[in-house]
C-alpha cells in the first residue's frame, strides 16, 4: 500500500516518462493496424510527443529537490536539465531517422520504438537515486542501443559493430556492477546515493582501500559508456558500421546520460571533496585528449573521424567534472555539453545527408562539394569549426569557459593539455574544410543528387541542420545569461 500511495502522489514528476511510454504504446498499435502512410504519422507523433516531454520539463522547473517513489528517484534542477537534454537530442534525431528509414526502406515501427526505450533510459538514468534503479536504467539503454547499432542486419560492418558493442558494453556493465556491489557492502547494505555517502562518512571509509577500489571499478565502469581512453576500443567501429542516425543520437544521447551519473556518483556518493577519483579521471581526460585528435588527424572515413573527434571532446568536458561545483565546473560542463549537442548533431546531418545523395562517407569523395551544394557545404563548415573552437561561434565560448574553471580550480597541466590538443583538432577540421573547396570534382560529387540549397529541398533532415547551425554559431552569444541560470542550480 505504501508503494501504491508513493505511485499516486509521484507519478506527475515523471510525465515526460509517461509520453514516451504512450508514445512506444501507440507505434505498436498502429503498426498492428497496418494504417498506410505510417511513416509521416510517426514522425509527426514522435515530434510532438517529445516537444511535450520537453515543454512539461520546462514548467517543472524548480529550485527544489524531490525524492520520489520512496527515493528510487530524485528530481531537482541538475537532473532535469540533463534530462531536457536528452529530449532536445531526441527531437533532433527523429528527422534524420525518417530520411534514413525512407532511404533504405527499413521498418521503421522498431525503429523508433528502441529509440524511444533508449531515449526512456536515459531520462530515468538521470533521475536514478539508488544503485538497483542506475542499473536498471543503464542496460534498457544500453539493450535498445545494441539493438539500434545492429539494426541494419544484412550489412556485415553493422553486425561485427553490434557484436564488439554488445560484448564491450557487457564487459563494462559488468565492472561498474562490481563497483557497485563493494559500495553496497562497505555500507552496511544501503543502496540510495546519500546514505551510502552518509554511512561511508560515518564509519570513516573514505580513506580505505576497498573503496578505493570501488572507485576504480565505477570509474572505469563509466569511462566505458564515454567512450574515455583505454575504454574507448568499441566506438570507431560502432561509428562506423551502425546507421548514421544512430550513431548520431548515442554520440550525445549517452554521453548526455553518461556525464549525469558520473557526476552524481562520483560527487555525491565517493565524496566530492576526494582526489581519488579526481586524479583517476584526470588521467583519462589527458588520455583521450591526446590520442583521439591524434588518431582523428589519420582517419578516410567522416564516422571514424568523428569517432576519436567525440573521444577528444568528452575529454574536455571531463575537465568540467574534475573542477567540481566550487569553481562552477559544472555550470561549464553543462554549458558545453549544450553546445556540443548541436555542433556535433550538426557535422553528423550534414555527413547524412551527403551520404544518402553520394553513397559514401570517405572525406576524400566530398571534394568539391561547395560547387554542388554551396549551403548544405557552409553548414558543415560552421558546425566543423565550431568543433574545433574558432571564435566567434559558439564552440569558442564553450571551451573558453571550460578551460576558465579549470584553471581557476588550479589544474593547470590538464588545462594546458587541453588547449593544445584543441589547437591541434582545427587541423583536421580544417582538412576536410580544404576538400569541400577544392576544384576538383569526384565522381561522387558530379552524380551529386540533391537540391540547390537547404531551403529549397523537401528532406525533413535539412530541419536538423538548420536548427544545429544555428545553435553552433549564435548560441555562444548568450552564454552569460545560461551561466546565471545554470550557477543557480542547487
């Protein structure tokens, strides 16, 4: 009865939650009707299901933390704008999933079904309270995004990235279990964030060697999920052999999800004034600041490019978690990660988009595309340079702002390194930039289907790049009023 009465008192804090429930509820139903013309139905429900999901989010916005469902779930501010992330992620997609599906003419009823159970993960990640409900929200994530990376069944590159994805994420959930199990013992049997932090305090065993190695397995067990180096192995070959709308959704989808538990585990349970896990994941920050934009600069394929370029650029955003709340590490992380979810959503529209028209991905096959599609070319451009930190667009003010907290929480090695290697990344952004303008026309390019801008075309993806170039280039403008809005986050 108590479990009843907690449901009918919480269950508006999850309504963004329900709509996606109705929302899987409705495809199956519809797809059992057979009703013709499926295809823009779904995609015009999916859109306002999730435009909703985002408008109730915006009007729970409260200065407030609420333990709902018995404390299985916390809802405050810092959650719910992860969780406004995730959905802002989401609605980007829908549009390259339709132009993909009409593309390969793939059922697409499943398709947005394990998106949208991906997609519910994630929300009920941010919001998990206790280790049993992390875990239970990690793998319906992790399940549908193996089901989705594989979802191209006869293409052997999809099926060789779904087994390495399976079995890497598998390996991973596995470690970060065992993190969790030693944390379960070493407090005494409690499975919410704040009473393991409190009976960790209280029994004095934040200095001992069993939660040292807790934090170890958690760290690693996480830096799995954010594709950090070494743990990185799976995500080239995820980029490059799983469908490109789907690679784009988890490439800040679960890095979105991803940095909020790290955050409150790392923060809240193994003690935020800790140097352990600190010095852990500063390590893995320079690691994968170095080797991704190193390896990026060696890379033919734009989804393996934009693979070691996602391993280098959650190593920046790591520097936000490693400054702490103090010196509004996390405000710079959050600001970035807004950023990032457009720049990068952006490069991988437009790299959809000329795939479908050319067939290929290779960099090489986009030389001269700027005579063909001036537009759809700038559009790649902006988002491109933005990855890259050019001023005046919004990457710049994202890393400025980034690398400010860093340093003003004195880590000045990895601030250093992080500049460096981000000075090094414009380098293989500008590559690319090179064959867009080059005078030579490949064959791809001169069989380049398309229309003559991005206004004038009816591909519902053109929606996407329009909104992500946008968002790349002007957004940067307004970072001082997110900062007085994010700082105020309890």
């Amino acid at each position: 009865m108590k479990e009843l009465s907690s449901f009918v008192t919480d269950w508006n804090l999850i309504l963004p939650e329900f709509s996606l429930i109705f929302g899987i509820i409705f495809f199956l139903a519809v797809d059992l009707l057979s009703i013709k013309k499926k295809k823009y139905l779904f995609y015009h429900t999916s859109l306002i299901i999730l435009a909703v999901a985002i408008l109730i989010i915006s009007i729970e916005w409260n200065e407030n933390r609420i333990l709902a469902f018995n404390g299985t779930l916390q809802i405050n501010n810092f959650n719910n704008i992860f969780r406004l992330f995730i959905l802002i992620c989401s609605f980007l997609c829908i549009p390259l999933t339709l132009e993909y599906i009409k593309y390969t003419k793939l059922p697409i009823t499943e398709f947005l079904v394990f998106l949208f159970i991906a997609t519910l993960g994630s929300l009920f990640l941010c919001s998990a309270n206790d280790l049993l409900s992390i875990f239970i929200a990690l793998e319906c994530l992790s399940l549908s995004s193996y089901l989705l990376a594989g979802y191209t069944k006869r293409d052997i590159r999809s099926n060789e990235a779904t087994m390495k994805y399976l079995l890497m994420g598998g390996a991973s959930s596995s470690i970060l279990v065992y993190g969790f199990s030693l944390l379960y013992g070493l407090s005494g049997g409690k499975i919410q964030l704040q009473e393991i932090a409190t009976e960790l305090f209280n029994n004095q065993m934040y200095d001992s060697i069993a939660v040292f190695l807790a934090t170890i397995f958690i760290v690693v067990g996480i830096g799995f999920k954010l594709s950090l180096v070494p743990f990185h192995q799976w995500t080239p070959d995820v980029y490059e052999g799983s469908p490109t709308p789907v690679v784009a959704f988890l490439s800040v989808t679960s890095k979105v999800a991803g940095l909020n538990l790290a955050t409150r585990i790392l923060t809240i349970t193994l003690n935020d004034s800790s140097n352990e896990w600190r010095i852990l994941l500063g390590i893995l920050a320079i690691s994968s600041m170095i080797l991704g934009n190193l390896i990026a600069t060696t890379q033919k394929s734009m989804k393996r490019m934009l693979a070691y370029s996602s391993i280098s650029q959650i190593g920046y955003i790591i520097i936000g978690i490693v400054a702490g709340k103090i010196n509004d590490g996390h405000a710079s992380m959050i600001i970035y990660m807004f950023f990032y979810i457009f720049m990068n959503l952006g490069t991988f529209a437009c790299t959809i988009l000329v795939s479908l028209r050319t067939g290929t991905d290779n960099i090489r096959d986009y030389t001269g595309l700027y005579r063909k599609d001036p537009l759809l070319a700038f559009s790649l451009i902006l988002c491109l340079l933005s990855l890259g930190g050019i001023p005046p667009l919004s990457g710049f003010f994202g890393k400025l702002y980034l690398f400010w907290t860093g340093w003003k929480s004195g880590l000045y090695f990895l601030v250093s390194v992080g500049i460096i290697t981000s000075i090094f990344s414009i380098y293989y952004y500008l590559k690319i930039i090179k064959v867009l303008f080059d005078r030579r026309v490949t064959t791809y390019i001169k069989d380049y289907k398309g229309s003559a801008g991005l206004t004038d075309s009816k591909d519902s993806i053109e929606i996407t790049i329009i909104i992500c170039v946008l968002g790349s280039t002007f957004l940067g403008i307004f970072i001082n009023p997110f900062i007085q809005i994010i700082e105020k986050i309890p």
